[in-house]
C-alpha cells in the first residue's frame, strides 16, 4: 500500500502532466494532417483551399462531387481507353472491340500523350467560359467579357473573325469532330472528339497526308481526345434522355473537371426551340435540337447556374 502511494505521488501523478496535453496533441495533428492530406473537415475544421479562386467549383458541393465521382478519367491515352461496355455503348459500326484497339494505338503512334491542361492547386484560379454557338450571342457584346478568362472553349465552327465584339477571339481549346473541323491558330489546343471509329480513321488519314507546318504544330503539341466522356454524361447527368448528349453539353461538363470557376456563353434555342448560330442564318426551320435532349441540357445549365456553381449568360 506504501509502495502504490509512493508511486502514484512521485511518478503517475507528475507523468499525468505531460501524458494528457501529449496525447491532446498528438490527437489534434492526426486529424489536422487528415484534412490537409485527404481533404476531409473534422470536427467543421476549415478544409485546404482547392484553388486560389474566391468560389472553386468543386469545394463543399455535395452534389456537383457526387456526379464527378463517377466520371471516367476524361482524356483518352494509351493507359486510358474505354472499357469494352463503353465501346458497345460508343459504336456506330459492326467493327469491334479489338479493331478499335487497333485504330488506337495507331492513333497514339501518331499523336503525343500528354494532357494539355493544367490540374488544380491552390495556388491557382483556373477561370473558363464555354462558348456555345447559339444566336443569342449577336448583340450581346459578351466578347470582351469571353476574352477575361483565363481559359476559353469553343465548340465546332465557331468562328470569330468578323464577331469578336460578341463572341471574342481568344481560344484555348478548340472542340471539334471531323465534320466541324477547321484549322486552328498556334494558340489554340485541339480537344478532338471522335463519336465513332470512321472519327478516329479520318484523323489519322488527315493528319498522315498532310505535312505543312499547321498540322506539324498539331502533332506535336495540341491535340487531346475524348470519348468515354459521352457516356457518363449521357447516364449519370441526363439519365438517358434523348439520343446522346450534344457536344456544347459535354464540354461544359469536361469543363468542369477543367477549371475552378466556369462561366456559360451561346447555349439555348430561338424562340420556336431552334438551335440557331451566331454565325449564320437558320436555314432549316425544323431543326429543333437535332437528336439532343436540347430542353433538359438547357434546364440543366439554368439549375447549375441559379446553384450558383456557373455563371450563365444567356445572351438578348
Ligand atoms: O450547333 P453546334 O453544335 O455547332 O453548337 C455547339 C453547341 O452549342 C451545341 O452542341 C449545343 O450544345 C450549343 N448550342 C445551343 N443553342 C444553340 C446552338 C448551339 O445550346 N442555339
């Protein structure tokens, strides 16, 4: 009984000073290094900034993290192709899964790897419009705005020459499939989206014939493709809805994998529900929104928008 008083007083009780804050401590810089590394907020810590915007995109979104989470990595590579099933969902054509495969790698034989764009960080505030054609760009004056950010994406023919006071005239990244394709400036990047294997086949017999020094620029540098994308957008964003999704909707949902901060040009119909462009007169009056779920992809860019996770500018 002497001995355990002699023990309590002159070792656990004087050790119980430097045990309890020792444990306190180590208990906080588990769950400080927890938010820091894994992003996670314990105890409604303040979380690790994404990016160096005021708002980034896909900090403390519930619902935007959920829909990204299942995205497939979106640029295709040698490392990253579409799973057989997405193949089957893909094609157009009886050729298959091993064809493909084929046509790809020779893609690759042709075209550098690497992903042209700039992941997130906290030190940075990647900004972004996506510019859709639509004819509610004429009179909008949107260009100088368009030409603000950092990143800015257009889609098919999109021209600017003859509309930069709506449109603008800088281009970071161009989309296009082989029937809108149009050549590009040096500071332009391509992001090719093939709907098909004939895509894939046109880009190699187009680049392989050609040697001058715009397409030279292509191959070495500029260009990215995407295609499992199409998918996922089509399922998990449009719960199937309406043939396949447009390619305006998929850039703007890859641009939110792009950027911190996205900001929404050219997309919505004319008044008798007509995708009309800037650049031209409508010249089929029944157009509607071709086999796209025009109206959903609408709404779902209004609802992002009155969500405050884009801006949306609808034009006149
Ligand atoms: O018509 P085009 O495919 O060249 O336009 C690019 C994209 O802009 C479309 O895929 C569509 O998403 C969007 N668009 C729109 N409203 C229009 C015209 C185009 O939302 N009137």
């Amino acid at each position: 009984c002497r001995f355990s008083y002699f023990c309590f007083v002159f070792f656990l009780f004087p050790l119980s000073f430097f045990l309890f804050p020792l444990c306190f401590v180590c208990f906080c810089s588990v769950f400080l290094i927890a938010g820091v590394f894994l992003s996670c907020s314990p105890f409604g810590l303040p979380r690790p900034p994404v990016c160096a915007c005021n708002k980034c995109l896909m900090e403390h979104d519930q619902w935007l993290s959920e829909r990204t989470k299942e995205s497939p990595e979106p640029f295709l590579s040698p490392t990253n192709n579409i799973s057989e099933d997405t193949f089957n969902w893909w094609k157009y054509d009886r050729r298959n899964f091993a064809f493909y495969n084929k046509i790809v790698d020779k893609v690759f034989q042709i075209f550098p790897t690497k992903v042209n764009f700039t992941r997130s960080s906290p030190d940075l505030c990647r900004t972004c419009a996506v510019v859709g054609n639509s004819g509610n760009l004429n009179g909008s004056h949107y260009g100088p705005l368009i030409d603000f950010h950092d990143i800015v994406i257009r889609i098919n023919r999109a021209p600017t020459k003859g509309f930069e006071r709506d449109v603008g005239n800088k281009t970071t990244y161009h989309v296009m499939y082989p029937n809108s394709f149009r050549n590009l400036d040096n500071t332009t990047h391509l992001l090719f989206f093939p709907f098909k294997i004939y895509d894939l086949q046109w880009l190699i017999r187009f680049f392989t014939q050609r040697i001058d020094s715009d397409y030279d620029m292509l191959l070495s540098k500029n260009s990215t493709f995407f295609n499992s994308f199409m998918k996922y957008v089509h399922q998990i964003w449009l719960k199937q809805k309406g043939r396949y999704p447009s390619t305006g909707f998929i850039t703007l949902v890859l641009s939110l994998h792009m950027c911190d901060e996205v900001s929404v040009f050219g997309f919505g119909a004319d008044k008798n529900g007509n995708w009309n462009h800037y650049y031209e007169p409508l010249r089929n009056k029944r157009l509607r929104t071709g086999q796209h779920p025009g109206k959903l992809e609408y709404q779902f860019i209004v609802k992002l928008h009155e969500q405050q996770k884009i801006n949306f500018f609808r034009g006149w």
